[in-house]
C-alpha cells in the first residue's frame, strides 16, 4: 500500500490510524514530498505507527515519487491511497481478494462517495464515481467504454505489474490530465478493471493542489490551445506506440478502416466534446476583447449545509460521541438504479470503520 503525500501531515495521520484501527494487514509506504516542518511531522507519525516513510523534494511530481517507490516492492498486488480521501479496508481486502480469483482483471475497486464534515458530523452527499466494469474481451473495446463515459481509478487495487507500466509510461506525458489517462488506458490495455458493487472510499472536500489547467481539458484549452493540442499529439502517439507494444501490430490492424492513432482521437473526441463548454468559452472570448470580467470561478463541490430532509438517513455513531452520519437521498437513491447499489449492510460497515477516522486540523 502506497500512500503519496504532500503537505497534508493530520490527513495522513489520520488515514494511517484508521488503517492501523481497522487491522489492515500489509506494508503500508509513506511517500512524502512536503516543506520541512510538514515533512517533520509526518516522518514522526510513520515511526510511531510502523510506517515506511520516503522523503523527496517539494518538487518532486507525484509520477516520480511513485516510480521511485515501486522500483523497491515485489508484492504481487499493490494499492495507491490518496492522503485525503478516507479508505475503507474492507473494501480494499475485497477487492484484492476479487483479483485473486480473477487472473484477467488488471484492477478492482468499487463506488467513491462525496462526503463534507460539518459539526463533527459527516454529510454524505453524492456518489461521485460509479461506472460499470470495463470488462470487454478486447483491449480496443475497453478503451472505448473507458474513455466513452471516463471515471478514473487511479486509486484501485492494482496487480503490481500492470500498475508499475503504466505509471512508467505516465512519465513521458507533460500535462497532468493526460498522465492520468494515460495510466488508465494503458492499465484497461492490460486487462479488465473490475468495478465492485460496494463502497470503496469516501472522497473529501480537501482543494487540489494543481491549478485547474494542468488537470481539466476545458481550462487546458482555453489557457494555451496550442500547446493543448500539441501536449495532445504527443500523448495520442504514446498510446498508440503502447497499443501496438502491448497488442502486437496483428491485433492493431483489425481495426476496420481506421489507424490506431485515428482510433484514439475518435475516442477522445467523445470524451472531449463533454468538457468543452461553450458558455466558458464565449467568457473567455468576451474577456480577450476587453469584457472587465474576473477569470472564471471554481464551483465548490459541496453544496453547502443544509439540514436533513426528506428521503436523508441520519446515524448517530456507536463509538465517536457526538458525531452522526447524514446520508442523503441523493445518495441512496442515486442514479441510474442498475449501476449503483448500497445496501443498509454495507453503509453500517462504512460507518463502522470511519469511527475509527479522526483528522485533527490543529498542528
């Protein structure tokens, strides 16, 4: 288990204690990139819990951090886990035991919920990813459903090979959106990625450290069209130089009428075609001509507090006193109905095991 962090010493604890609580049972390596008085507090909480911790430079991208750490493990499955999000071990116990039973699956993982923490409470206010396994016989096939309706899974269960290809190739690529997607579709190249019908992790309202540009293709394009499109083109060529590596050139030609390189821009036109937004583009325009309007805004992604309702489930905790749990009916009932499924049995189990999440903010 592999843990990239910067910055961020109370949410690694924290994830570190819950993990240590819940009884995980595997080697668990720190790999930190913080200022100083940061990377101090967090070497401190990986002795004290037992903990592998690497140090690199505050610069060091996370692409180099991992390929550093992965040329020392010789496990067979291996797990990355944001500092941020709170991890569920029984989940990831599943789903490595999923890929065990299952040689032609690359990864595993199950349903990423939202959640904000609002007066020592949890409110649980959307399933942010979701999809169904991509678990086509071929690797092209894959790579179209994956990119068709594209929710990343970086943060799977991995077997170690697969993982440590894909991020080696990930380096090679400039703009962090397309790393990503690069570490995704070499992995779906190299077999299927099981999505697990129960929650996996929660994801936080923590802010991202990258600026919108290097992480969003809508603000990529509008920032420099140009070097969009040429950090584009190289990164298509990778792809199809890794298809045809991991395919063979055989597989690559039964593509009808169609290039390997022209097969990957039809994909990403689909997934191209949702981010760009012509109302952003259209204020980015007015702005160039002269419009005193300020850059476009961020749109937090909680909503905000609001009191239970209607359809909202409300659990007081069991262990933690004072804390509760707001399930909404966004949530529970969220859609489409065949693709997500929570069952009471598993929100206890959640619940269960974030009783053991305590972050503490104060130095």
């Amino acid at each position: 288990m592999v843990i990239p962090t910067r910055n961020r010493p109370n949410h690694c604890a924290a994830l570190l204690l819950l993990l240590r609580r819940c009884g995980l049972d595997c080697q668990i390596i720190v790999a930190d990139s913080s200022h100083f008085e940061q990377a101090m507090q967090t070497i401190a909480t990986c002795r004290a819990a037992d903990v592998v911790c690497y140090h690199y430079g505050p610069e060091t991208s996370i692409f180099d951090k991992l390929t550093d750490v992965f040329a020392r493990i010789h496990s067979p499955f291996a797990v990355l886990l944001p500092d941020d999000d709170i991890a569920l071990p029984h989940a990831l116990q599943r789903c490595l035991a999923f890929l065990q039973e299952h040689e032609d699956y690359a990864a595993a993982w199950g349903y990423v919920l939202e959640y904000a923490e609002h007066a020592a409470g949890y409110d649980i206010f959307r399933v942010r990813w979701f999809t169904p396994s991509i678990d086509e016989q071929t690797p092209f096939e894959r790579v179209y459903h994956l990119v068709r309706r594209y929710q990343p899974f970086f943060w799977a269960v991995f077997r170690t090979k697969v993982l440590v290809e894909s991020l080696k190739e990930a380096r090679f690529v400039r703009r962090t959106v397309f790393q990503e997607t690069t570490v995704m579709l070499s992995a779906a190249m190299q077999g299927k990625i099981a999505r697990l019908p129960f929650v996996y992790s929660m994801r936080g309202t923590e802010a991202t450290s990258y600026d919108r540009s290097r992480i969003e293709p809508l603000f990529a394009f509008i920032d420099d069209p140009s070097e969009f499109f040429g950090e584009y083109a190289h990164y298509r060529n990778r792809l199809a130089s890794l298809a045809r590596r991991y395919l063979g050139e055989d597989a690559c030609k039964q593509l009808h009428d169609c290039t390997v390189e022209k097969f990957f821009d039809l994909v990403h036109g689909i997934a191209l075609v949702r981010e760009i937004d012509p109302g952003a583009l259209n204020y980015a325009v007015q702005r160039a001509l002269g419009a005193p309007y300020p850059p476009l805004p961020q749109c937090p992604s909680w909503p905000g507090w609001k009191e239970p309702s209607e359809g909202d489930i409300v659990h007081d905790s069991a262990v933690v006193a004072g804390r509760r749990y707001v399930w909404r009916k966004d949530v529970l009932e969220a859609e489409p109905r065949d693709e997500i499924t929570i069952t009471s049995d598993e929100i206890a189990q959640v619940e269960r095991q974030i009783d053991s999440y305590e972050l503490r903010l104060q130095s």
